[in-house]
RNA sequence: CGGGGCGUAGCGCAGUCUGGUUAGCGCGCCUGCUUUGGGAGCAGGGGGCCGCAGGUUCGAAUCCUGCCGCCCCGACCA
C-alpha cells in the first residue's frame, strides 16, 4: 500500500477526550475517530487490525470445531421477554419500536437469538456437540463508556455459543473453548492470565476471565504464587479467619447517637475505627428480607453475594420494606432482635469482640456486642480480596494483586437459557432433555486496544507482528527522483515476498516519516534515502527493539521473510 | 445514576473573573520560493452562528436561566 494513496491522519497531538495511552495513540495514528460518546468509526489503518485479530479468531475457533454463523443486530422484545432478560437486563438494552409500534432491542449479546435457533434446530443427541459463533456489532447502552475502544457502547464482539447434552460433555466444551482463547491470545502476542471470575448476570456456575496484563486495566486480579490460583478480586477465595472465642458473659450496651447514620458519622461521633463497628445492609430477594453484615471498614462484595443467593441482581431494601421488616430505623439497623430475615455475616464479623452495631431503634447503637452471643448469623465470605489476604484455594500464601483488561469471558451457563426457551432435544432414550449450554466472547476492538496499551513506548505503538496493520514499513528518504526510483522495486519485491508492506513514498522530508513511522508502530521500519543508494544497503530498525541493521538491497527480502514469517505465529 | 470538570477554526489552547473597535496564538491545511536523514524556514492565504435557545444591556465569547454534548472519579461490563 502507498501511504499516498491511503488515509492515515497522524496528529502531532491526541483530542484532550482522550487520557489512556491506547485511545490516544488510535486516534494520533489514525486508527479511529468518535462519532458519539462510545461510538467510533473505525478508519483504514485501525480496520486492518481487527481483520488480523478477526482472522486469529476465525483460525482458533475453527481448529476447535466451531462454526460461523451471523444473526441480528434488531432482536424482536418477544425472545428477549421469554427468557426474562426484556425486565432484567436494565437501561443497558437499548430498546426500539419499528413503524407498527412493535418492540425490539439492539443485541447486547445473543443466547435469545442462538438459544432459539437450538430449540428449533437441534433435535436429536446426535447432532452434538455443537458450537456456533459470530464477530458481530453489539450495543450495550452503558452509563458510561470509556477510554476509545476500551469500552465503547458499540463494539464489535466475537460470541461462541456451545451447545451439548449433559454437564459433563458441556464442560469438554468450555474447556475446549477455554483451549482456544488461550490459544488466540497467545498468538495476538498478548501477555495475559485466565482468571476465575463471576458469572455476573448471564448467569451459570463456572467462569473464566482472559485479561490482560497491564497497569491501566478496570480489573483487579488476585493471584496465588504458590498454587497458581487467579481469580478477580470479586471471586478470588481468600482464607477465612476463624471466629473470634465467644465471651458468655456480659451483655450488649444501649448507646445514644442521635443523627449518627453513616459508618463515617458513627465512628468519628464515638471515636473508634471502622473494624469496630459492623455494617448492616438490608436488601430483599422476592419476599424475602436479608441483612448483610460486613466489618465497617469493609465493602460488600456484591457478586460475592449474588452468587451465595443466586440471583441477577441485589436489590437494596425500600424504605416501605424497612419499616414493614423492622421499624423506621434507617441508619440504625443492626442483627440483634430480629426475625424473619435472613442475616448472612462475613467471616470477620463473627471474629469480633467488643463490636458496635446498630440497636434497630432511632437515635441508638449497640456496643460491647459479642457474634454468636448476641445474635446468630451464617457465614460466608461476602467481601473483596485485599493485599495481606491467605490465598483460600491452598491456604497458604499470600495473594497477590495485578490489573488487567478483560479482553474474554467465557461461560458454563447450565441449561437456564435451554429451559426458558425449550431448547431440548431427544437423548439416547428419547426422552427431551434441555441442552447444556455455554457462551463465550472475545471484545475485538478491546483486544486490539490491549494490545496498544501492553505495546508502546514515548513514541508510539510498536505492533506485534500477528496484529500489525502492515508489517514492513518502507520509507523513501527524500523526494528525488532518485530515492522514488530506488524505493519503488523494493517495494514490488516486498510485496512480491508476500510481506505486508506500507511504502511511504508521500513527498515529505526524512524526519517527519520517521516520527509517523514510530507512531503507527509497525514491526520493521526500511529506510532508503541517497546514502543506501550509494552503498547498495537499506537501513532496518526493529521497532520494539529500536535494534537497527544494514542490510545490501540483495537481501532485504530474505532478511525479513526469515524474521517475520515466523513471528506471525504469535507467542 | 451520584460527584467533579470542560465546550472558542481540523487539533491543542488564550481571552470569560472585571461586558466595549475587526476574537487571538501554536500545530495542521492551501500557494510560492528556499530547504532536504529526525515532525524545516520565509512570505502570502483560507478557515469561527465563541455548543444551542432564551434573557439582561446602548452593547454579550464574557453576566443570568434552561437545554444539549463531551471527559474524568465512583456503582455495572467484551
């Protein structure tokens, strides 16, 4: 390709909008350009990146038995509402009516669209296992897009849905999947980590984020250096510390602390710290009422919590359901004296002494009061793993923490979506059964933002070779004729080797293409002016490196056949 | 959705507090000459409903009200 004829408009200087090194160095290198707060256009340059991982993609997932497909972006609000997601997916679906007033959403995501497809098309065990995906535009209306490509509300998704007859065959899938991402990340020249995760609202039991590593990442991982275990601080498994010894004697403390509502208000009003006091959150599950209590200097971990109650979503307690539950004692709520809730304490609550909490009257808090003593809860582990904490797989080192980018999530979804939407087929007997299913997906746009933000330096984006827009970068040094003459059979030959060569042949000075060539960041930078011609030899700098080599024109081709050809395997 | 900030030429910004000629600077863009291995120099030129709508005023980029858009921090996700 001739950078003449091409579109790459390179900026000195990135928008202000723009803050992470990934979205700034897309837009100074003309990759993308905003069209809406987390909507782009995605302009040559950029486009050809996310061929290249599309076409990883397509590779992996095919070597693991899976087919392409291609379904709607407009999904009519009937599938959505048979599989109770049209009321529980929240603000996020972007909804639409057509001409007849009849309701669609935008799809955020497709186990409607593919899990109706099963339930028609799938009829008998032996067509199992099956597993279908497509690379398609997705819309997630989010409250807040971020960072370019990093989270946009349209993005284009990579998402596989696995589809077999019992748990056990369905988990070969997930893990088959699980294969084939580490796979394509491996060879996307990412360093990453699958991670345990949260199965969030898509629901299921078993999960895996793929992050990758880097400082800039939303998510926090925790990992075990003794047993390898790594999980996202919303799942990680940490030790639990045992019960504190139950004092039987004495009794709790009625303490008057009118208007003192926050835990911040309490522990200054007081003067103690906020592992002192226990925190109560009061949330309701269908009719049921539960209190969550955590240590005041602790945050709930919500996904810990909605995995322990199986259910989409926390709902914090109304203010009717607190007066109905309790009493109009916002701000004062506590375990003590109650019934008909279910009250659920994290570990370090019941390792309490001593502890201060809410009296369930106005104006009062309760000391001196004592787990197990004073009122029973059960247990479990409803907080985020922290620095300092016991790895709780293997109980014995101390985790430790990374951020990374959550570039793939993958799924074992049971058989939820099957059964809301009678998807079964006949097994061996001929008895329906719902299918196992599981779903997978890989952002494209994020992946190809990762990649920036894990390869670059102060001047700009150094591509791995399997991701690179073009792969050799070739620069005529000066605008004579001559240096044009020069560079142009060069040219022809490199391509003719069936390298990926963007030539510069556009009529600027040397250092303004060296600092464009250093931006956009490809591989292996050749560089031919007056003095190559005179000495029969270009100039190659391996741009991660910054390595630099003369090379007789002769053998430019071979030089770099032999370097990248193999690099386009990946790691 | 809570908190904070911003909106002036394609991009980066000044001017706004304290209203007053023709709204300014750098980069980029166009023309010419010179230059030619690390984002060149000189000269000339084009480009602005100062986010939008109302209001106050003799007069508004500047003051007031409302709206819209964008970014950042938090709660949610590929």
């Amino acid at each position: 390709m001739r950078a003449s004829q091409y579109l790459i408009p390179t900026a000195k200087e990135a928008p202000a909008e723009a803050t992470v090194a990934s979205h700034v160095l897309m837009m100074r290198a003309g990759m993308i350009r905003r069209v809406a707060a987390g909507i782009y256009t995605i302009l040559p340059l950029g486009l050809r990146v996310m061929r290249k991982i599309e076409r990883i993609l397509r590779e992996e997932l095919e070597k693991a038995g899976c087919l392409e497909v291609n379904m709607p972006m407009v999904i009519p609000a009937e599938l959505w509402r048979q599989s109770k997601r049209w009321d529980l997916y929240g603000p996020e679906l972007l909804r639409l009516k057509d001409r007849k007033g009849a309701e669609f959403c935008l799809g955020p995501t497709h186990e409607e669209v593919i899990t109706q497809l099963a339930a028609s098309e799938i009829k008998s065990y032996r067509q199992l296992p099956l597993n279908l995906f497509q690379i398609q535009t997705k819309f997630r209306d989010e409250t807040r897009p971020r960072f370019g490509m990093m989270r946009g509300r349209e993005f284009v998704m990579k998402d596989a849905y696995s589809f077999d007859l019992d748990a056990e065959t369905a988990q070969v899938s997930y893990w088959k999947m699980h294969e084939a991402y580490t796979q394509i990340f491996s060879r996307c020249g990412l360093e990453f980590a699958p991670v345990e995760a949260d199965t969030g609202t898509i629901g299921g039991s078993l999960s895996h984020e793929f992050q990758v590593i880097a400082d800039t990442g939303e998510d926090a991982l925790a990992t075990c250096v003794s047993c390898g275990y790594a999980a996202n601080i919303e799942k990680a498994q940490i030790l639990a510390v045992a019960p504190a010894a139950v004092k039987q004697t004495g009794e709790p403390k009625r303490l008057d602390t009118p208007d003192v509502c926050s835990i911040a208000e309490l522990t200054s009003f007081l003067e103690v710290e906020g592992k002192c006091v226990i925190k109560a959150l009061l949330f309701e599950l269908g009719d049921q009422v539960i209190m969550a209590l955590m240590r005041g200097d602790r945050e709930l971990n919500e996904a810990k919590l909605r995995a322990l109650l199986d259910c989409d979503q926390l709902i914090p307690a109304s203010p009717e359901t607190l007066m109905r539950s309790i009493g109009d004692v916002a701000g004062f709520i506590g375990p003590l004296g109650l019934q008909d809730i279910r009250i659920i304490a994290d570990h370090e609550v019941m390792a309490m002494n001593d502890a201060i909490c809410g009296a369930n009257a106005r104006d009062q808090h309760l000391g001196a009061v004592q787990p197990l003593r004073d009122f029973q809860a059960e247990t479990a582990d409803l907080r985020f793993a922290e620095e300092g904490d016991i790895c709780g797989r293997c109980e014995g080192q101390p985790l430790s923490f990374r951020r990374g980018i959550d570039v793939g999530h993958i799924f074992y979804l049971g058989n939820k979506y099957s059964k809301a939407m009678g998807a079964t087929v006949l097994d061996k007997n001929g008895k329906p059964t719902p299918l196992e299913m599981g779903c997978y997906g890989i952002g494209v746009g994020r992946t190809a933002a990762a990649c920036i933000e894990q390869n670059h330096d102060e001047q700009g984006i150094c591509w791995p070779v399997p991701v690179a827009p073009f792969e050799v970068h070739l620069l005529a040094l000066g605008k004579q004729q001559e240096i044009l003459d020069a560079c142009e059979p060069l040219y022809h030959e490199l391509t003719a080797a069936g390298l990926e060569v963007l030539y510069d042949d556009r009529p600027e000075r040397p250092g303004f293409k060296f600092k464009d060539a250093e931006l956009i960041g490809l591989p292996w930078r050749v560089g031919l002016g007056k003095r190559g011609i005179d000495s029969g030899s270009a100039e190659l700098v391996e741009r991660r490196s910054g390595e630099r080599f003369d090379v007789p024109l002769a053998e430019l081709a071979e030089f770099l056949t032999k370097r990248i050809v193999p690099a386009r395997l990946g790691n």
